[in-house]
C-alpha cells in the first residue's frame, strides 16, 4: 500500500485539540499491533468542540471537498446516531 501524506492544521481550544491528539494516537496505535476497535467520539458543537482544521500545502482546503450533504441532514433533523467510518478494511 502506497502512503498517502497531508498536512493539517487543527486550532481549537488546548484541551479539545488535545483530544484529538489522544485519538490520532490511538488510531495510530490500533494500526501498529493491527486490531480492530469502535472508538466512541462525542463533539458538542455548540460548545468549546467548535474546532477547526484547514490543510495545508494544498490547492485550497481539502476538508471543504467533503460535501456531507447526508450527514448534514442527519444533523438538522435531530439524529443523534450516524454512519460509522471504518479505517482501514
């Protein structure tokens, strides 16, 4: 599998970007011992999870072409449960 690198810029408030640090890490390290694992995310959006993330070194945000037209139905209507996203297989 060939890798594929992008830069990206995360600013938020120190506590929550910590979090997502914590979960990069632990993404990283499902793949290093190759294990398979829900890891639960809660973001409270109205809240301090307002976090931001812009790539960088590219040809405009990368994040802007993830249209998520469903999901953002899915959030307007109220659903509390959405699609899981599996990395990897």
């Amino acid at each position: 599998m060939e890798n594929y690198y992008v830069n990206v810029e995360i600013s938020g408030g120190k506590l929550e970007v910590n979090e997502i640090l914590i979960l990069l890490a632990k993404i990283q390290y499902l793949g290093a011992v190759g294990a398979t694992c829900t890891i639960p995310v809660v973001v409270d959006g109205d809240g301090s999870g307002q976090l931001r993330f812009k790539t960088l070194e590219t040809e405009g945000n990368l994040i802007d072409n993830y249209k998520l037209e469903e999901f953002k139905n899915q959030v307007g209507s109220g659903a509390e449960k959405m699609s899981d996203h599996w990395i990897g297989e």
